[in-house]
C-alpha cells in the first residue's frame, strides 16, 4: 500500500508536454508482512520497479495522466529461509477539464500476491495473500458525481 501512495504521489507531481510518455526502471527492496500464515511472516526481497508515466493536454482543455508501474522478479525471504514471489501492478488515470475540472474521470487499481513458495514444491492452501484493489469515480461536465465504485478483494488462498 506504501508504494501505490508513493507511486500516486509521482503522478500527482509529474508534468509532461503532451504526449509524453517517460519509462523509468528503478531497483527496488521490498519488506512486508503475510498474514495469511500463523505467526505472520515478515519478507525481504529485491526486483525492479517498472513505472510508465504519461500525460496529454488536448486543445479542448481535457488533460490526461496515466501511471502503470509493476513488480518485475521480486523475490523475497523471511529471516527463517521460507521464499516468496512478489507479482504486483499499479495502474493510475485522471482525465479531467483543465478550465474547471469537469467533467473529470479518476480510476486507481492495483494487484498485489504474496506467493509463498514451499522448499518442497509442496501447495499449501491458504498460505498465499492476494489483494485486488479498484477506484473509479466520474463526474460529468455539469459537476454531478455519476459513478463512484470502489471495491477491495483481500484474500488468503
């Protein structure tokens, strides 16, 4: 959840001519927790963050900016030996009238898996944490909020 923060905070900052699309890798150490397993497993582990930073300004005044940022090879360990695989993507959109903010289009998703690999090849039920977090909210050009979903699937499988 601290890198989709962090990750939202880059868009937020990020200017761009229109256009422009600016990908960047990044070597990145991982430290998180699974609670899918008793007691909770602390991890540590290294991978590459992969971000794709875009943004347009159309002569009607609408402006866009997209973020896509993934985990690429993250392997992590707990202290004790046990291994885990870190797959994870962040997606970020706004679409919004630069004159006065409407109508304005927001979408924030993200996936993330702790896949706990046994030393022994061996599945484990449940020992697995998987999260798929979604946010769209539009609001059309007369101001009025049309569409606010949110969903949030957390999971041990």
């Amino acid at each position: 959840m601290a890198a989709a923060v962090a990750l939202s905070a880059v868009t937020l900052t990020s200017t761009a001519r229109a256009g422009t699309a600016v990908a960047t890798t990044v070597p990145l150490t991982f430290t998180d927790t699974n609670i899918c397993v008793t007691p909770a497993e602390v991890f540590t582990g290294m991978g590459e963050l992969h971000m794709l930073v875009s943004s347009n300004l159309f002569p009607s005044g609408m402006a866009q900016s997209h973020l896509h940022a993934d985990l690429a090879g993250l392997h992590a360990m707990t202290v004790t030996g046990k291994k885990y695989e870190v797959p994870s993507s962040f997606n970020q959109s706004y679409e919004a009238d630069s004159f006065d903010v409407a109508p304005f289009h927001t979408t924030l998703e993200f996936l993330v898996q702790y896949i706990r690999v046994g030393e022994d090849g061996t599945y484990f039920p449940g020992d697995d944490s998987y999260e798929h977090y979604l946010a769209h909210a539009t609001v059309n050009a007369n101001g009025t909020l049309t569409v606010n979903d949110f969903s949030d699937d957390t999971r041990c499988h």
